[in-house]
C-alpha cells in the first residue's frame, strides 16, 4: 500500500482520552482543533456506543466496543440480492440492494468477501494474521477483538463478483473494475471507504480498498464533501464532544 505522507509541521497536542472504564476526559483548550488521538494500541471505550448510534460510533485502535456488544436487527447479505453466507445488519440492505444493481450495471459487479464479525470471531481473525505476519504486522493490518468496524454489523469486505480471489490477494483491488467503481460511487449509497490510500499514519491500518463501512446516504455525502478520513469525521463530530 502507499506510504503515507510525513507531516510538514509537527503534530499538535493530543487532548487526553478518557479511561478504559468511561470516565470523563479533560476538556481541550477552548477554540483549539481536537486533533485526532495517535496510532497507539489501548482499550478506550467508545462514547457512542449504542445500538442506534451504528453509524457514528469510533472504531480505532484506541477506542472499542464492550464484548457483549451484538448488533440487533441481523439479517442475510442475500436480501440484497448478493450471494454470501454473511450478515449484516437490515438498515444496510435497501442501500446495499440499490448499490450492487449499480455496479452490475456499469460492469463492476460486486459480492461479499466478510460482513458482520462477533467479539469472538474478530479475535479468531487477528490471531490468524499474527501467526502469518507476526504481532507487530498483523496490527496494521487487522484490528484486535472490539476494535473492529464489523462488529457493528454495517461493515461489508467486498471483492470482484467475476473471481473468488479474495481482495487483499490482489496488487490493489481498488484499480479493478469493481473497487474502482465502488471508490467512485459508494459514497452515493452510504458507503464510506474506512481505510483511503496514503493515509495510514491517521486511520491507523494499511490501505484497505475493499473495507467500507455503512454509515447512511447523508452521513457518507458530509464525509465525502469533508474530504476527511471517516476515523477524522467522526472524532471531531461526534467523539470529541461526547467527551467533554
């Protein structure tokens, strides 16, 4: 993947994270930017982490769920017409539906490598990327149980609907029809791209063309117009300000 830029300037002062066990954070200097925490590998409890708040909740190598966090409303990845033995949650089907007859469309056919991943099955994970990569790798590369994305059950790992090559077997699945097109116009179906090339040093894991995650039509246009990293987006709307 593309090594992320180094930074011109300095990076400003972290603002302090609150505990592990939720406590209040110290409040940053009034009229400061909140800048986005650092790359480091801690158990923070993610303010919003309710079962309605899916598509704003910060999801990072700081901040996690609670292992008993399990998504409701969990329903097959075929109701929008995709073959997968995945789910996902009900509230991402209609857009997802409306999005896989796009790509068919233009000739960029989708199907589903990953959807939703228990507490369980996400420890399972990272531990097969460790034993591949080693710990230190498999941390760029994987996130640790409670720390992913797809345990919201709105997180979707797409490959190529004309292969059963997995994505990340590909020099750059995102210059392929598919991930090409869904880079173009995800956003347009409520999808944001997690993990954008060049910006490791910010989203904190490797460039991930294939990972998007579904945040709702509205939410992924603001993202989109930000031009922001969705880790960024949602620390300084959302994040930020449940911890002051």
């Amino acid at each position: 993947p593309p090594t992320a830029p180094r930074p011109t300037a300095p990076p400003p002062t972290l603002a302090p994270l609150a505990p592990a066990d939720g406590g209040p954070a110290t409040p940053p200097t009034a009229g400061t930017v909140d800048p986005v925490p650092e790359c480091s590998h801690r158990d923070v409890r993610t303010s919003r982490r309710g079962a309605d708040e899916w598509a704003i909740t910060l999801l990072d190598p700081v901040f996690r769920l609670p292992q008993s966090y399990v998504p409701p409303n969990m329903v097959p990845i075929t109701q929008a017409g995709l073959a997968s033995s995945q789910l996902i949650r009900a509230e991402v089907i209609p857009d997802l539906r409306r999005m896989a007859r796009a790509a068919r469309r233009a000739g960029a056919g989708l199907a589903v490598r990953a959807g939703y991943r228990s507490f369980a099955d996400q420890a399972a994970t990272f531990v097969r990327w460790q034993a591949t990569w080693g710990h230190e790798r498999a941390l760029e590369v994987s996130a640790r149980a409670g720390h992913s994305e797809h345990q919201l059950g709105t997180a979707i790992d797409f490959r190529s609907a004309d292969s059963t090559r997995a994505p990340w077997d590909y020099q750059d699945w995102g210059k392929t029809d598919a991930g090409r097109w869904m880079r173009q116009n995800s956003w347009r179906y409520g999808f944001v791209m997690s993990y954008p090339p060049g910006m490791q040093a910010e989203t904190c894991y490797d460039y991930e063309p294939w990972h998007f995650r579904y945040v709702g039509v509205d939410l992924a246009a603001d993202v989109q117009m930000s031009g922001l990293s969705l880790r960024r987006y949602l620390w300084r709307n959302f994040e930020v300000a449940a911890r002051r």
